[in-house]
C-alpha cells in the first residue's frame, strides 16, 4: 500500500516527551481562559445597575418610536437595487442572528413591494421580531434599513439626550427576551405588550458611569478570547 511506503521522521523519545509536555501546558492553559471566560461572561450580563438617586419610570411607548422595516427586502430584491452612487448608498441590516449581520447595500430609491423604502436614522437598536425573537443590537451611527423581521426603536425627542441605549440594551435585554408570544423557535416579539410595559430611567450621567464600567469588563473578554486563539494557533504547530 502507498501508505505503507510513506517516511515519516520520528524524534528521539525525549524530545516528543517534551513537545507532549508543551501541547498539555497550552492545552491546560487554553481550558482555563475557556472557564474564566465563561465566568465573566455570565457576570458581565447578569450585574445591573442598581436604582439609587433619581430615577424615572416610564412606559416603553413614552420613550421609544418603534416602526417595523421593510416588507419584500429579499436577497434577490437588494442584488437588483444596488446603488449607483455614495449618494444612494444605504446599510441594511437584519436580526436574523443574535447580533446584527450586515446584509450589504441598497439604493435609497428602492422601492420593496413598490413602497418607498424606509430610511432609519441612529443611534437606534434594533430589535429582533422572530427568530432570536426580542435580541437588541445597538446602531452607532449613519442611516440604515432593515427587513420585516426587525423592529427599530429610536428615542423620542424628549429623550434623545436622556438615555444611553447601550445601557438600556444591557438593562432590559432580559426583559425584551421575555416579551415574545411564546418560548418555541416560532416565537415572535410582542411590540403591543412591550409598549406597555414600565422600565427604570436613571440620570443619563449615572448611565455612562456604568457602562464605562461594563465596557471595560467587556474589553477583557475580547482580549482573552483573542488569546484562546492564539492558543488554538499554537497547538495546531509543531511545538519544539
């Protein structure tokens, strides 16, 4: 068999031992970042604020626009409707996955279904309709658009210098995940109930400081999870 006539080096015994030696070392090693990764993830997401000094309670409706997106943005649509120009360029984004996924661009002149396709502006968050049914993904900057399995929330004039959406993102994600018609993979976001429903709103400052805080946590997660791959890249060579 080919196989059979195939030469391979074989090292001096003590030399594989010590190479052994080094894959369980990272092997070790990259289990243990996997754990504390775990840890401080799950962390990360259950701490919340707590409500001291002056807050307000409103309801979601007082403080939200929420519109739906577009009906009939298919992929098949956007492939016909590419922009020409910077001038026509819109993002598009869709809630199909727990975190925004950019679906590419469209010509502000589209027209899905042969309406005048909605333009939103940010910051906003978007929110999953079904699917992952009542995930927030915050939008920075820039206009964008979004399909019909989307709901966009934008603040009111009244509260556009009075809530810092990641925060509210972090705060409320539990409670948006709980406002869907049902806990199976048809599961939709109720928009109707979650207008009425009543949220805490601390001073815009005392929500900064915290996010701050929870950015940081945030940006040592990134960072070992940017050594766990470093680890995978080291224990798929040859250790020496």
């Amino acid at each position: 068999m080919l196989l059979e006539r195939v030469e391979i080096e074989i090292p001096e015994l003590k030399v594989q031992e010590r190479q052994l030696g080094k894959y369980k070392q990272l092997y070790t090693l990259k289990i243990s970042i996997g754990e504390a990764l775990s840890i401080l993830s799950d962390s990360v997401r259950r701490v919340h604020m707590p409500y001291q000094g002056h807050y307000e309670i409103k309801e979601l409706k007082k403080i939200f626009h929420t519109e739906g997106g577009n009906s009939g943005l298919t992929e098949e649509f956007i492939y016909y409707n590419q922009p020409s120009n910077e001038e026509e360029k819109i993002e598009i984004f869709s809630s199909a996955t727990l975190e925004a996924k950019r679906m590419g661009y469209i010509s502000r002149n589209a027209k899905p279904n042969g309406k005048k396709l909605k333009i939103f502006r940010t910051p906003a968050i978007l929110v999953a309709r079904n699917g992952y049914a009542g995930s927030m993904t915050y939008i920075p900057s820039g206009e964008f658009t979004t399909n019909d399995h989307a709901y966009v929330l934008t603040p009111k004039k009244d509260w556009e210098d009075k809530i810092n959406l990641k925060w509210f993102i972090h705060e409320y994600q539990d409670l948006f995940y709980n406002l869907v018609t049902s806990k199976s993979d048809n599961a939709t976001f109720n928009k109707e109930y979650a207008s009425r429903q009543t949220v805490k709103i601390s001073d815009r400052d005392i929500q900064n400081a915290f996010m701050e805080k929870i950015e940081y946590m945030d940006y040592i997660i990134t960072k070992q999870k940017e050594i766990e791959k470093e680890i995978d890249a080291l224990l798929e060579c040859t250790v020496v």
